[in-house]
C-alpha cells in the first residue's frame, strides 16, 4: 500500500522514470510483513535497527526496496522483565530490503516510561459501535524498548541479540509443568453453583414479549 510520505534526503538518485515511492508494508521472502517502526536485525546477525520507511522504484519489484533505519544500541538487562534493553538512536541510514535478516518481537518499555493504561476505546460488536469500553495503553515518549527473549519465532535468534544464555524448556519440563498446573487447578476451592428454581408452568394470563 502507497502512503504519502516526503521523500527523504538520504535516498539514491532513482533511475530516469522510477521515482521512489513510500510503502505501508513489505512482504519478505519468508512471509512476515514488513512495516515502519517495526524492528529488525540485519544479516550480519548482530546489527539492531528500527524501520522508519519503505521506498520502491516506480516499475520495480519489492526486492529493489530501500529501507531507512534508524540506528539501535544494546542496553542494560533490565532486572524487572530479565529482558535485553534497546535504545533507539537518532542516527539514520539507508539498506536494501535484501539486508533485513529477521524482525525483532520488541515492546515498548512501560516500567521506565510509566505508560498508563486508560479505558477509552470503544469496542465493535458484529460491526456496531457498542458502548463498551476497553483498555488501552498510552504509550509515553522514549527511546527505550525490551527485546523479547520469549519470543516463539525466532527464539534462539531473539537470545543471541539480547547475550542472554538461556537454557530452553525441555518436552517432560513441559510435562511435569502443565500436570503440576492441573494438579493445583484441581484442588483449588470451587464456588457453589446457583441452583435453578423451578417457578411453575407459565400462567395462561401471562403475557410474552418476543
């Protein structure tokens, strides 16, 4: 999908005919959607950026894409969520679409940005706007994100990113694990269920709204 975006300075001169052109979203070789602010490493497997935007040549293929990063430096592991700090930098630059090895499952860093989590969207049911509220989270301004080391895709990739030795839950762990947990659900107290009173036959008086 086209958006318009300026053009950045820190593009190539585009071939006579094929202007730049921003994108919403890139799909990559592997299936996984491409997007601004999203984060990747690239294929040296050590380099961490943050997307901005997405460019194509008018007439070219997505494989000719340039992406415009801004640079990331690892941070402290932060003790509260025993995750990999991120720090978003100002520096920009230019890659091809083709360097982007994998993107990175990062959240935002809500402990030091003390983000707030209000209850003021309201939520669609079978396409009406209900009035109900919902949760949501405004996210305060900072250059701070965690990597997530729990990541199910690309786990051991997410590990070596954050220098984090981590040891991966073994198949009987899992077993011992989730029959401990039916254990404890077991034996937990149940509440009384309500018992169903039984009002009689209707009255032929009785009058029925459908």
């Amino acid at each position: 999908m086209k958006t318009e975006v300026q053009r950045p300075h820190l593009l190539p001169e585009s071939d006579p005919g094929h202007e730049f052109v921003c994108y919403k979203s890139i799909s990559l070789p592997d299936g996984q959607s491409l997007r601004a602010l999203d984060f990747v490493v690239l294929k040296d497997q050590s380099t961490v950026a943050q997307v901005q935007s997405l460019w194509i040549p008018t007439g070219k293929a997505p494989i000719k894409a340039v992406v415009i990063l801004k640079q990331c430096n690892r941070g402290r592991l932060v003790p509260f969520y025993g995750m990999r700090e991120v720090l978003v930098t100002e520096h920009q630059y230019t890659r091809s679409v083709r360097d982007m090895f994998a993107i990175l499952n990062v959240q935002h860093n809500c402990r030091k940005g003390l983000c707030t989590v209000t209850m003021s969207n309201t939520k669609k049911f079978e396409h009406k706007i209900c009035d109900v509220l919902v949760s949501g989270i405004t996210h305060a301004k900072t250059n701070s994100d965690i990597i997530n080391s729990a990541a199910h895709y690309s786990g051991e990739l997410h590990r070596k990113i954050s220098k984090l030795n981590l040891a991966p839950v073994t198949p009987p762990q899992w077993n011992k694990t989730i029959t401990k947990g039916r254990g404890v659900w077991n034996d937990a107290p149940k509440g009384n269920k309500k018992q169903k009173t039984d009002d009689g036959p209707l009255s032929t008086e009785s009058n029925l709204e459908i």
